[in-house]
C-alpha cells in the first residue's frame, strides 16, 4: 500500500524516514569513508586512514562500527601475522551509491558557483 505523501500521516513517514536516514549517514565522515571505499573497493584499516585526509584512526574505527553495525560496510579478519582487517561496502550500502553521487554533484556545482562568484 503506497503512502500518500501529502497526507498527515504519510508525510510523518516521510520524516521519520529522513529522521532514520540522517540518523545512520550522519557525521563529518561517513560520506568521505563510504565514497572512498565505492571507489577503491576493499580496503585495510591503514589505506582508509590514508585516503581519508584528516581522519583519527580512533575516529575511523568508530565511524566503521556504526557502519558495519547499520550494514552499510563488511569487515573481513584474514587469517595472517599480523590480522589483516579489510572492509569494503555491502549489496545494502551500495544502494547508497546513486545519493553519494548526486551529492557530489551537488558539492561540484557548489564549489564552482562560489568561484565563479568570487572573480
């Protein structure tokens, strides 16, 4: 049954809805870590702190919990000395992909709005 949005109670699902999705991709960094890893495909703990410019590596560690807790990333332990950890995005979190890349279109037409503002 589809919800009619412009109804009283579609649109307080419609909020809840945005409420749950802000809730889960909020943050400073989970954009940056998700875009890197759709980009890069598996990555270790180290090559995110890497790409990830500015980043704590406690910071990360946490981000990728919430992700991994919200199913948008996998964490792999590989049996070497020492652990090998490898994380990349999920069937789920790859839904995201369409959103990340409307964003950074968004962000692109931004940034070049304010420089062509500024001349």
């Amino acid at each position: 049954m589809k919800q009619n949005i412009n109804s009283t109670a579609g649109c307080k699902v419609r909020i809840t809805a945005i409420k749950d999705a802000m809730e889960i991709l909020s943050g400073k960094w989970k954009f940056h870590i998700l875009g890197t890893l759709m980009e890069g495909g598996k990555m270790r703990f180290m090559d995110l702190i890497r790409e990830v410019d500015g980043i704590a590596a406690k910071m990360l560690s946490k981000e990728l919990q919430d992700m991994e807790m919200n199913r948008l990333v996998s964490r792999t332990v590989l049996n070497t000395k020492p652990v090998t950890v490898e994380y990349e995005i999920t069937e789920y979190g790859k839904t995201l992909s369409p959103i990340i890349d409307e964003i950074a279109k968004w962000g692109i037409a931004y940034r070049n709005s304010i420089y062509s503002q500024a001349e």
